[in-house]
C-alpha cells in the first residue's frame, strides 16, 4: 500500500503539472461516477414510473426518431 | 520595570507573569461588554417571547376564522409521489392527459403548456406532434393580411376551448372555468384537492339551498360550485385499457395536472438525492478533516513551570 501512495507520489502529485491534471482527470471521473450512481439509485426508488421506463411500450410507430431524448 | 527591578529580585520574580495573562485579565476586569451583553440577551428573549405570543395568537384566531367556514377539507391520499424522492407516475401523467383532452378540455384551457412538452414525459414525439396536427392554430397575418387556421406545431400551446374570458363566462353560467396550468398549486391541498373535488360530488345536505345551475360539492369553498360533475364510470376509454373508472380518472388527471404545475418535480427529487449524497460526502471529509487537524490541539498538555 505504502509502496502504491509513494509511486504515485513520485509520479503524478510531485509534480504541479500532473498534480493538476490528475485534479481535472479525477473530478471528471468521480462526477461520472457519481452521476451514474445517484441515478441509478434514483431510478431503482421509482422503478416503472419514469418515462424512460414505460416509453418502449408507446414508441411502435417510429423506432429511430427519439432515441437520444430524455 | 526598571525601578521594580531594582528594589528586590524577589519581586521582580513574583511580577514576572506571561504577557499573554496579564493582557486577558486586565481586558476581562476592565470590559463592560459582559454586562452589556447580558441585557441585550434580555431584551432579546423577552422580544422572542412576546414576538412568538403574539405569532400564535394571530394563528389561532386565523385558523378559528377558518373553522367558520363549511368546506370540507381534503383527506392526503396515498399518492405514489409522496415520497422524499419519488416522481411522478408518467403512465398516471399520459392517462391523465387523455381525460384532461376527452373531459376537461370542453371548458378548461391550459394556456401555459405547448405540445412539445409533452416529449419524453407522456409521449413520444412523433405522438406529440400528432397530438399537435389534431388541433387548428389560428396564424398569421399572411401576405394579404389576412389571418388563416393552419394545423397545430410542437410549438403551439393546448387551444383554449373559448375565445376570451367573456366567452367563457357567458356559457357557463357566468362562472369562469380556471386555467388548469397551475391549478394544483394555486389550490389549497394541491392534488388532493383536485381529487376530492373531482369525486365529491354528493346532494345538498337538509336546509343547504343551492341556487338553479349551480352544483353542491363540500369540498369547493362556499358548497356551490359552477362545473358539474364531469367524471362518471366509463365516460370515456383509456388508450392502455385501463378501466375508466371514476376515481381512476380523477386520480389520473390529478397527476397530470400536478405535472403540469410542477414540471421540474422529479428533476427536483433527483437532485435532492444528489445533494444529500454529495453534501453527507463532504461532511463526512470535513469531519474527519477536523478530527484530524484537532487531534493535536486536543491531545497536547499544557504545564505552566514558575520560572526559578
């Protein structure tokens, strides 16, 4: 464990270029994260409710039309 | 300090105090700000106290006003969007729709909501703009000036089912339908008003008179209202089969008028879920932040040693 915080000390923090860097890359990763699981959670409380749930069942007449609408 | 010095070492010893002490001792001696303050606080919890008396009385006396009226009040259903964070029911929302157009549409307009917000609620958008083309708009003016009716856009708003209020008036008995945008939450009880009032149609009880095109409904302010009752069993067919029971009907249009005056409500419930998780995150670093930069100051002994 010791070892990994210490290479990753030497290799990313030590330096203000990769400190920064790794700040933007992990901010961006962890509110992917975080959005992923928080919605997730969210639909899981109202499973069956949200429109994305029940669209399939109205959307016969046009297949390619409305896909990326949320 | 000089001469003090020089009249005897023991003295000099004896005065030698931490500076620090000295200047919190003198401040505390000298200070009136204790006393001060102790008034003002005075002040302050008799002004709470009396300023909170006089709150409850005025809200005692506007809920015995209250009490002097003879509506009934609604009862909380048990709505499945009840929760911290529970939405809306959207197969509840398209039903709801239906009855608003196939029932409440012949009188009520819903002036603040267009056709394409309906998309990724209620409908498809291709259902939407059917929807839209089903209605006639009236545009222009044209080259010539004139005014023409064209088939409704995604853009346009739900028709009104009157030209002005007049209009409105006139063929109601003199009573104007309300806008439906925001009803529930320009009524008390929102939805469960909406609800009661839709299934609370009953006969005047005995000495209650009600004058002639007017209905009795305990649950509309004053007992006389203006609409009769418009959701009977099978007054009209649900698109998914659902039977169309009365009570159903008035559960569904409710949630679909709930939407209508609170679109954002399950962005609103998302991001509640979002904040508290994000929010128990940073309390939980800052605490231990805090125990951790703490732990010294909490763990240190201070011992004061006379100096020899």
């Amino acid at each position: 464990m010791a070892g990994v915080i210490g290479k990753l000390y030497q290799n990313v923090f030590r330096r203000t270029s990769s400190f920064v860097l790794a700040a933007i890359f992990g901010a961006f990763m962890f509110e992917r994260g975080f959005d992923m699981v928080s919605d997730g959670v969210f639909e899981n409380i109202n499973q069956g409710k949200l429109w994305k749930h029940i669209k399939h069942s109205y959307g016969q007449q046009e297949e390619g039309g409305d896909e990326e609408e949320e | 300090m000089a001469t003090v010095g020089r009249v005897s070492r023991g003295a000099t010893t004896f005065l030698k105090v931490s500076p620090s002490a000295v200047s919190l001792q003198s401040v505390a001696n000298v200070s009136t700000l204790k006393n001060g303050l102790n008034g003002k606080k005075t002040f302050l919890g008799l002004l709470g106290v009396v300023g909170g008396g006089a709150a409850g009385l005025a809200f005692a006396l506007n809920e015995s006003v209250k009490a002097s009226d003879l509506t009934l009040h609604t009862s909380n259903f048990p709505w499945s969007h009840n929760g911290y964070f529970s939405s809306l029911d959207h197969a509840s929302i398209r039903r709801g729709y239906e009855v608003y157009k196939n029932v409440c549409a012949a009188c009520h307009s819903m002036k603040y909501i267009a056709f394409r917000n309906l998309i990724g609620v209620s409908h498809t958008e291709s259902e939407a703009k059917a929807e839209a083309e089903a209605i006639q708009v009236k545009d222009g003016p044209d080259e010539e000036g004139n005014m023409f009716e064209r088939p409704g856009k995604l853009s346009d708003y739900f028709p009104n089912p009157y030209t002005n209020d007049e209009a409105a008036r006139s063929a109601n008995n003199g009573a104007l339908p309300p806008d439906l945008s925001y009803i529930t939450s320009a009524r008390h009880g929102g939805e469960n008003y909406i609800f009661s009032l839709l299934t609370g149609y009953c006969d005047p009880p005995a000495g209650v008179q009600v004058r002639e095109g007017l209905y009795y409904n305990p649950y509309f302010p004053g007992g006389a209202i203006g609409m009769a009752q418009a959701l009977y069993n099978e007054v009209m067919e649900y698109s998914d089969g659902t039977p169309a029971t009365s009570s159903q009907m008035a559960k569904d249009v409710a949630t679909f008028l709930k939407w209508a005056s609170e679109p954002e409500h399950d962005q609103r419930k998302r991001m509640a879920l979002k904040a508290l998780m994000m929010f128990s995150l940073l309390f939980a670093i800052t605490y231990y932040i805090k125990r951790h930069k703490w732990s010294v100051l909490k763990s240190r002994k201070i011992a004061y040693k006379p100096v020899k």
